[in-house]
C-alpha cells in the first residue's frame, strides 16, 4: 500500500493539471460541465501534513492550485478533485454535473448532497470507460496497483470514449521503471495507430518526506479528439510549464529541510 499524504507532489502536478485543463474545457465544451471521477477518494481530506502546507503556502503561493485550496488549507484541509473540479466551475459561474465512484462507500458518503454530485454504479473505477453516458472529462486516479496500465487500461484509454478527454494518475515504484517503460512503449504504438496524441508530465521521488519519497508520479493528458489540435496549440504548453516549474520547486527542497 502508498501511504497517502493529501497535497504530495503527486497531488500538486496531478491537481494543477486539473485545473488548467478545466479551465480549458469549460471555454471550449457546452454548460452544464459534465466530469467523471471513479476513484474519487474523499471529498475533503483532513489533517493535511505542516510540510505538505508550508510547501503549498511558499513555494505555491502564487498558483490556481493554492488560489483554490488556500481557505482549506487554513485549517489544514485539502480538497479532493471533484470538489475541485466543483469549485472551478462555480468560480467560472459553470454548472456542472459531477459523477463520482469509491469502492470505500465511507468516501462516497463524504460528498454532499448538492445536486452537482451523482453517485455511480459500477463494479470497479476503470469501468468508467465502458459506460455510454458522455463525459467532457474523465479523471482516472488508481489507487495503486502493479500493472494497472498495460493489462487494465490502455486499450479502453485510448479508444473508449474517444469524445472526451481524459487525464490519467499513473504511479510506479520509483525504483523499478521497467512497468512503466513498457507502458511508455505500448501507449506510443497505440497512440499512433489510433491517430491519437497524449503528454505526460513526471514528478520525480523526493529525499526526504516520506510521503513523496518512494513513488514517481506521472500524468498523462489525451484530450477529446475533436480538442487535439487547439490543446496541443493552447493547453499543452501550460501544463508543460506547470510541470516544469513544479519540479523546480521540488529539487530545490533536496537542498534544505527543516526537521
């Protein structure tokens, strides 16, 4: 099992990602916003880590993703991503329709009952690519899992629900990069082969914080196919930034720390 801190460094590229591509969407895709989320955790996390806040209230400070989790921060709170997703949309005066699936029902539970949230049936979260219903956005965030990519998910990725987009949390042992070497592999063949273009961003392991140390943390962004050419123009180059940028912050803790 990884132990989750809410606010890692995955959560920080992973969550920026989903903002800027929100954001992104909600200009180019008609009202009500429609996002699906099927390992959805919690909607609020609480007793976030004084590292993972310090980290967020000083090297982040002037970022959407703390804009958007200052006030929960305060009280050393985090928000899930649908809940962030929400926030966005109302900020962008947006409606939106949130579907939401755990397998732990106790995190279900955590949302209110607001009308933006729609509980959905399924027998495990990557079923979310097999359902009818259209997304404008579909978050894929595993818990993890050994080979979720190439054995579980890949093929349904890519030509599943070829008219959303779809932002995909990949983790891997930080110290064993063949899995996702062979993902890498696998993901270019299929990629090509369906006319299909994706980016990824990596945050690598950190030195010290437990909570970041032992996992790499990668995202992959594979936009709706009718959005590829406008995302790749206009989306990609800012999340290339973020990513940058994010791993700036990162390799700068591996200098100092207080303990």
């Amino acid at each position: 099992m990884v132990k989750y801190a809410p606010g890692n460094a995955g959560d920080i590229l992973k969550h920026s990602w989903l903002i800027e591509t929100v954001t992104w969407l909600l200009k180019e895709c008609e009202s009500p916003f429609l996002y699906a989320d099927s390992f959805c955790g919690c909607c609020k996390y609480q007793g976030v880590q004084p590292a993972i806040r310090a980290r967020l209230e000083i090297s982040l400070r002037d970022s959407d993703l703390y804009r958007y989790q200052e006030d929960h921060l305060k009280k050393f709170c985090y928000l899930g991503s649908a809940s962030l997703v929400q926030k966005v949309c109302r900020t962008h005066g947006v409606k939106c329709r949130i579907a939401v699936f755990d397998e732990e029902e106790a995190k279900i539970r955590s949302f209110p009952d607001d009308g933006d949230f729609v509980k959905l049936s399924l027998t495990d979260g990557y079923r979310i690519l097999e359902t009818p219903e259209h997304y404008h956005l579909i978050l894929i965030d595993p818990y993890y899992d050994p080979v979720p990519m190439p054995e579980k998910l890949l093929p349904h990725l890519i030509s599943g629900k070829r008219d959303s987009s779809k932002l995909v949390f990949i983790i891997h042992r930080a110290g064993d990069p063949s899995l996702y070497n062979t993902f890498v592999a696998k993901l270019k063949d299929v990629l090509r082969r369906e006319e299909q273009r994706a980016l990824m961003g990596r945050i690598p392991s950190h030195p010290y914080f437990e909570f970041d140390a032992k996992f790499h943390t990668e995202m992959l962004l594979v936009p709706a196919h009718s959005l590829q050419d406008k995302a790749r123009r206009d989306l990609f180059p800012r999340l290339r930034g973020i990513t940058l940028e994010q791993n700036r912050i990162i390799a700068s803790e591996t200098y100092m720390s207080e303990f």
